[in-house]
C-alpha cells in the first residue's frame, strides 16, 4: 500500500525533502547485510509505499508539496533533481506569493478556503497514482502560520474527502526558547484542531533532535538540515518496510493502518513520541558494535524515565510494584506510564531478540492486555548503515511536560491579550482560543490521570 | 516572491532613499553574477524594455534589460530630486514616479499635510496606482522621512493616510528620523508630534531614527579606523557607512555615512524576504510578531557589525561578539539602552554562514541580562538568511520592542509643551486652512497616551511573576 505525503510550509517541505532523500540512500545502500532475496523485497516495498516508477526510471516521490510562497519549494524541488537518484514530480505543487506571516489565522481562514480546491485536487491526484492508498503522512511545524494553520485545515479537507483513509499528522515542535514569538498560541490552535480531524500525532521536538545532534552526532555547528537529517533517519527507522509480528512472511502492506491499530486505542489519546537508538556520527559507525541485550536494556530505561536519548539515562526511575493496583498519584515520580508502544528492530538476528521485558504490565495502563498494548516489527535487513538499529513508538506520557509547558505560556501570553488582535483581524476569536484550550487541558488531564 | 514599493517624501528621505537604491543594486549585483532578473530582484525593482523608449513593457524574466526602481520621490523643493535625477541612478528612475513643486514646505507640517496634501491627492493617488498595478503581487510600503521639516513629516504622514484608504492590505512601514535636541528647526517639535499622532494610527511598523545615533556611529568607525589600532585593515565595501563598490563616484556628502546606515537597515529586514535560506523571516512575520498590541510598534533597531577586518577567518568568539554588540547602547539607531528597559519581543534576522546553533548559543547567553514582559519571556522571533550583505561574511540585525523608546517620546513631548505653552510660532500653522488648535492638542494627547502605554508596561518590570491560573477541566 501506499502512502501519500503532503508537505506544508518551511519545515515540512525541508523535512520531507530530507525524508524521501534518507529513505532512498537506504534502498540503494549496500549494507543490507540480508539475502539478496530479503534486499529486493525491501526495496520493492519501499518503492511502492513511497516512490511512483515513471518511465523516467528515477522514482517520483508520492508527495505533494505545500508552501504559501515560492522560495522553499523551488529550492525543495531543485535539491532533489540534482540528487539524480529521485525526484519530485513536477506537477504536485501548490504555493502562492505572499507566505502567511507566523499567523495561524491567516493559514487557516484565509489560504485555506481560498486554496482547498487547488490542493485537494493535487492531493486527489497523487492518491489515484497509488494502486491501494495507505493512507496520507503530513509533515508541518506548528509553530508557524502555513504548516500549523494551512495544515490543520488541509488535514480538515483530507478527513472530509478521505472518511477511511488514515491520516497521521508529523508535527515538529519549535524550540522552547522562541523561533517565533507567536509559536505558543499557533501551537495551541494547530494541536486542538489536529485533535478532532486526525488519527495520531507523530511528534518531533526540535529542542531533543538538537541536543541529540550536539551530543551523540558531534556536530559542532548545528544547522537546521543536520536536525532535519536526524528527524528523517527516525522517521526512515519507522516507515521502511518491516515484517508485523503475525504478518506472514511478506512485508507489511499496512503500516499507517498498523500503526494506529497498535498504538491508538483510544481517541483521547494520540500524541506519539518517537525514540530511536543507536544514534551517532556516520563515520563512527564502522567502529562500534552493539548488542541486542544492551540497546533493548537502554530503550527500556529511555521509555520508563521519559529519556530523550540513549545519553544521561535516569536509571533510577523503576516501574511501580508489578500485581498492586497503584492510583495514579502514588506512582513513583517521573515513571512515565504508557498506554501503548510499538518496538521496531531492524539489522543482525533480529528474530532472536527476546523484548519480554517490555511486556512488563508494570509499563502499562490496566485497559489492555500487556499482549495488546506492545507490538514489535521486525526486519533483518539493516537500515541506514546501522547493523542493529531499534525504534520506539510510544503512545505515553512522553509528551505531557512539554505539552503541559507550551499550554501554560500560551495561556500567560493569552491572559494578557497580547497580539490577538493579529488573529481576530482574520476571524479567529477568543472563544475559539477558550475552545482550543479547553481541548488541550483535556488531553493533559487525562494524560496525567494515566 | 512579493514586491515592496518605497516611497521617500522630503529632503532627508530622498537622500535617505537614493543611498537606498543605491546600495540594493550593489547588493543585488554581488549576489547576481548571470544579469538574469530573478525573484530576488523584482521584489523591488522592475525589468522594462527599453528599447522602445521609456514606456516599454515590463520583462518578467531572462536578462536584465533595464531595471527601474519601484518607488516614487516626493519632494516640494526641486533640488535634492534633480540632483538624483542627474546622478548616476538617473536610469533607475523615470519621470513618472516622481512628485515634485518648487518652494518647498517651510519647515511647517500643517503646509505639507493640508496644502500640498490637498493639491497633490490625485496626483499621487494615481502614481501610486501605477506602480501597484506593475506588482505581481505588493506586499508592503516602506515609507522613508523625517519628522522634523515640513514635507517629509506632514506631506509624508498624508501619504501614509493615503495608502491606508486606498491600499488597506498592504503593510506600512514607516522610517522615520526624528530632530535631535539640537536641532537647527525651531518648530521640529511641532512638526515631529503632529506627525507622530499620524504614525500611531495609520503605520503598521515605525522604526525611528535618530541622528546622533547615526553621527556616533559614523564617528566611532573613523575612530577605529584611524587609530592604527586594527592589526590588519578594514574592509572598504563592509562599512556600515560606505558607498564603495556602489555607483556613486562623487565626493561623498556628509550626511552620505549616515544615511547608508539607515540605507542597510532596510536592505538587511528585506534580505529574508528576498533571499533564501533555513529559517525564512517575511515582512509581514516581522509585523506579526512585534507588535503585540496595535499602537505599540515602534521597534529600536541595530546593526552589527559596523565594518569587517579583512582577514578571512571568522572564529565563533568574534561571531559571538557580534550579537553582543547587537543589544549594546552604542549599536542603536535611536538614543536608548534597551537593555535596562524592558522587552515586549525581540527579532533577530541574522545573514551569512550563521546556522541555528548559534543562535540558540547567543539567545541563552543573553537571556538572563534581558528583561522581558512577564507574559513574553521567550519572545524572540529568529530568521536566517543565507546571503549575506557584500563585504560581509554574516551580520545580525535586531529589531526590539522595547520601553526604551519612552525617553525619545518624553522628550520629543516636553520640547513640544516649551514651545506650545507660550503658543510660540503657533500662528504659522493656525493661518493654514483646516488647522486648529485641536489638532496640536489631539496629537499630544495621543502622544501622551502612547507614553503612558509604555509606563504601564515598565512598572511591571521587576515586580513578582504570577502566572494566571489555569483552566480546571472535571476529571
């Protein structure tokens, strides 16, 4: 099946181009460190979820890509055709002259309506391309006016046009000490309505992605295409092809559909965060070595102690007492309680690893069985140069801090009726800010009372 | 890509504008090495076939045929506008964009803004017209003048009315150069306050000018250079003062240094608008994000740096300094130390091989000596363009909305009332048709507000945080 990805604004266009860019070295790379067999199945599968074969004999990304002025995407566009390995096609992009100012507003109510039939029509397009559609892969930040407010309408309109389709929003949170000066109130605007039109939110904090390029990668001058590189390696480790546990021994023709199956098992919670070790500098790869015991012991502890990587670990943080029946509010600090999590392992003697110990119920709300509430995908074939590569998808308490912070300096700017007369001149109102936090305080709750 | 339109009014924004246009097509021929007009280009110039004389059309893409600026000169008085018409940007200009009459406006913003702007309404009205209706898509105005004389203060803020009714969604940015105390105009302060009441009503953006600021500016760079203490020599086209490398040959007018810096400015908030790069910051971003109320938009604005040594090597400790500099009191363009005042937002757009590492590693550096308002402690707004202006390797401009900008307009008020209580010259502006004594007491009174807007926001600096409780959803 096929997935279709619609990239809005800056980020997601500079992101998706990283995305595409990642997933297609790794089907060419050669250090599969699979049967030939096992390689061509892979890369066949990639090919189908996320390239289209044209006559051209380079793939065509199945992407649509989004911007309400003309820079990044000519520059996105560009980027790609001189890789000479694939390509954008040249038809599926919309953008207009004049960008939407850092104003959710803005990007929702006017370019929205304005633009619907143009997009759609392009959407519609690339998913008629797709023998079986999978489901569609936004890609936006939520922290300026045409990702975060262009893209929650689009998400709106894909929801309309595509009521069966599955739809996961990738949404990038801004650094916590300001890209824009607005980024709290589009957040809290971009998240509420994303809430009611899409299946799950697959989030990406750009404050993480940096510490992990400064202090795994070694990066010394960090700029935003080393963070997007590292965002699309983690995003690779989830979507290439992998075998789903009872799968049979093809590859998984569902993965958007899996996904939510896995981790979604309740509308009120579907804030996903993503770890993914080993994580370092390519040229240190050739040197190092890891066993299975080791990084499935690491991404454990990086699970239960809400770790944003595999460095400075709090090994202190314990599940509580396995079998006693524990409120919520006596639960040992800082454990970071999960409703659902999906491992995925890819590289050497993948099927031998044992991940009983992330069947502990101790992890785990009561509603599901620990059986249902953890998943693993596995595939022998190596990703990205990483002999043993592992990922987390966890549906937890991962995101409820951050969450929690951007809400309440969101809600201290708000109180002050600081610049929203810059969204009530495009029609958003203070009743619709009450309503977008009332929303949010929800989901907060109920993540806390987990 | 969106177009901008200047339109410069008086003596001091002509000449403020010329070193403008001037400077762009250096900047723009650094950067464009094939002749080919691009996006970049056409945000504020046009490319007109020439060879069917001046009223060609325009040529949307290819080569650079001729370029002509998207603006309009405006002046009551003949001579600053002639003598660029004679000069060697006289083909960046065509006779079309230009208003001009012969006597001037004597220093009286009551004959700028009621009688030539009466008499000259349509006429601009329709100029206007013409160079919008030559953009693709316009997205802002920049308005250049000062406020002290009478045709870029009076005649300038008609205009600035004018674009408000006749193109209401086009952003308004206003550069204004306010009188400095000593100021040879003895009716500056009339003139600056009654044009102030028309700034903050009708201007989207204003960034304010003073001359001290540019004549300290221009002073401490000859200092330096002339001290022999630089090891190695300055750079001639990095100066923030100079014209080298651009068209003008002539001997440089003195007021020439200093208006090349506010020439800059302008270049340095438009390059994320034209240029690419990782973290673009648009115009309309800029409004959005510093103006947190609608008549606080005044933004203190500062340069850095102010020359480049000429070796090449740039370690990240002189890339530090750099935003140092950016919030000290001597790189402001207007007389205030924003940093013992207090912070409503701050942008920082930043050129060159600056990547957001940086930025982060500077924005905590200086945190902690900033004061911001309690409900915007995190309020920076960054943007990173990669191209950076010529002789330069990066720069850093920084736009804050700050209370700073208080003793400017304290001041401004107080010379205001020296005058205005012994009704001192008070008749030459009562004499013009549709002047009365309201309207210098409406334009104080505003003024009065606005300063006390600002006192208010002050006398939350310091005092004890408390964060407004949170909603309580029913478990």
């Amino acid at each position: 099946m096929s997935i279709v990805t619609v990239q809005l604004g800056q980020c997601g266009n500079q992101i998706g181009h990283e995305v595409f860019s990642a997933l297609c070295s790794d089907i060419r790379g050669t250090h599969g460190l699979c049967s030939k067999k096992e390689n061509e199945s892979y890369q066949d599968s990639c090919k189908e979820r996320f390239f289209c074969e044209e006559e051209s004999a380079v793939p065509v990304a199945r992407a649509v890509l989004v911007d309400m002025e003309p820079k990044v995407i000519s520059q996105t566009l560009s980027m790609a055709a001189r890789s000479g390995h694939w390509k954008y096609s040249s038809h599926s992009h919309f953008c207009q002259k004049q960008g939407s100012g850092n104003n959710w507003a803005n990007g929702y109510s006017v370019h929205g309506p304005r633009h619907k039939e143009a997009i759609m029509n392009l959407v519609q397009k690339e998913a008629e391309k797709c023998d079986r559609l999978g489901g569609f892969f936004t890609i936006m930040s939520m922290a300026g006016g045409t990702g975060s407010g262009l893209g929650a309408f689009v998400t709106q309109c894909l929801r309309d046009a595509f009521p069966t389709s599955f739809i996961l929003n990738h949404v990038i949170w801004p650094y916590g000490t300001g890209e824009v000066i607005v980024q709290n109130y589009n957040s809290v605007l971009t998240l509420s309505h994303l809430y009611h039109s899409s299946d799950a939110l697959l989030v990406h904090e750009n404050d993480v992605i940096h510490k992990i390029c400064s202090q795994l990668m070694n990066i010394k001058q960090i700029s935003f295409r080393d963070v997007n590189q590292v965002i699309a390696h983690q995003l690779g480790s989830v979507f290439q092809p992998t075998h789903t546990a009872g799968g049979g021994s093809g590859y998984s023709r569902n993965p958007l559909g899996d996904l939510m199956e896995t981790l979604v098992p309740h509308p009120e919670f579907r804030m996903l965060g993503l770890r993914n070790i080993p994580q370092m500098p390519e040229n240190s790869l050739p040197y190092s070595t890891f066993s299975w015991p080791g990084l499935i012991k690491h991404l454990r502890q990086m699970l239960i102690a809400n770790a944003q990587m595999e460095e400075g670990i709090d090994w202190q943080v314990r599940p509580p007492h396995p079998g006693s029946s524990i409120p919520s509010r006596n639960k040992p600090l800082h454990f970071n309680t999960s409703i659902a999590n999906l491992v995925i392992l890819r590289g050497k003697d993948v099927h031998s690893v044992d991940l009983g110990s992330f069947q502990d119920p101790s992890l785990y709300t009561s509603w599901l069985n620990p059986q249902d509430a953890f998943n693993a995908w596995r595939t022998p074939r190596a990703f990205n140069k990483y002999e043993k590569s592992a990922s987390l998808v966890s549906n937890s308490q991962f995101l409820l801090k951050p969450l929690d912070s951007i809400v309440g300096k969101a809600w201290n700017m708000f109180a002050s009726k600081a610049y929203l007369h810059q969204y009530t001149k495009f029609g958003i109102q203070e009743e619709d800010f009450l309503d977008c936090f009332t929303t949010l305080e929800q989901v907060i709750s109920s993540y806390t009372n987990l | 890509m969106t177009q901008s339109v200047v339109v410069q009014v008086g003596q001091c924004g002509n000449q403020v504008g010329c070193r403008f246009w001037d400077l762009a097509l250096r900047e723009h021929a650094a950067v464009n090495k094939k002749g080919v007009y691009d996006e970049a280009l056409s945000s504020f110039f046009r490319n007109v076939d020439t060879r069917s004389g001046d009223n060609g059309p325009d040529i949307y893409k290819g080569k650079i045929c001729s370029l002509k600026a998207r603006a309009l000169l405006i002046d009551m008085e003949e001579g600053v506008v002639n003598e660029i018409l004679q000069g060697p940007l006289r083909d960046v200009f065509d006779s079309k964009q230009l208003i001009t009459d012969v006597s001037g406006s004597g220093n009286n913003w009551a004959v700028g803004h009621k009688i030539y702007g009466c008499q000259y309404r349509e006429n601009i009205v329709e100029k206007l017209r013409k160079t919008a209706e030559h953009c693709d898509c316009l997205q802002c105005f920049f308005i250049i003048h000062s406020m002290g004389g009478g045709t870029g203060s009076g005649l300038g803020t008609f205009v600035l009315n004018l674009l408000e009714e006749e193109f209401p969604e086009v952003y308004r940015f206003v550069t204004s150069v306010y009188p400095s105390g000593e100021d040879d105009v003895i009716t500056s302060p009339y003139n600056s306050v009654l044009a102030m009441k028309e700034l903050n009503e009708h201007a989207d953006c204003v960034l304010p000018i003073e001359n001290e600021s540019l004549f300290e500016i221009v002073n401490k760079i000859h200092q330096m250079i002339n001290s022999g203490k630089l090891g190695s020599t300055v750079k001639p086209n990095s100066l923030v003062t100079s014209s080298a490398g651009s068209a003008k040959t002539l001997q440089e007018k003195p007021f020439d240094a200093m208006n090349n810096i506010v020439a800059n400015l302008l270049l340095n908030l438009t390059s994320s608008a034209r240029f690419e790069g990782s973290l673009n910051m648009d115009l309309n971003e800029i409004s959005m994000n510093l103006v947190p109320f609608p008549r606080l938009h005044y933004l203190v604005s500062s340069l850095t740096p102010l020359y480049t040594l000429a070796d090449v090597n740039v370690p990240s400790r002189r890339l530090d300094q750099m935003f140092s500099d950016a919030f000290s009191r001597d790189h402001q363009l207007i007389q205030a130390d924003p940093k013992h005042s207090l912070y409503l937002a701050c942008a920082l757009l930043v050129r060159g091989n600056v990547q957001v590492s940086d930025l982060r590693r500077n924005i905590e550096r200086l945190k902690p000596s900033l004061h911001f308002v309690s409900w915007n402690q995190e309020g920076w707004k960054t943007g990173l363009c990669s191209v950076p202006p010529v002789g330069h390797s990066h720069s850093l401009l920084a736009l804050a909305n700050n209370t700073c900008v208080k003793p400017t307009f304290i001041e401004l008020k107080d010379r205001f009332m020296k005058l205005y209580k012994k009704k001192a010259h008070l008749h030459h502006y009562l004499q013009i048709d549709g002047m009365e004594q309201s309207c210098f007491s409406e334009a104080v009174s505003s003024l009065s507000d606005l300063i006390e807007e600002y006192n208010e926001l002050d006398a939350t600096k310091g005092g004890p945080r408390i964060d407004p409780s949170r909603l309580k959803i029913a478990v």
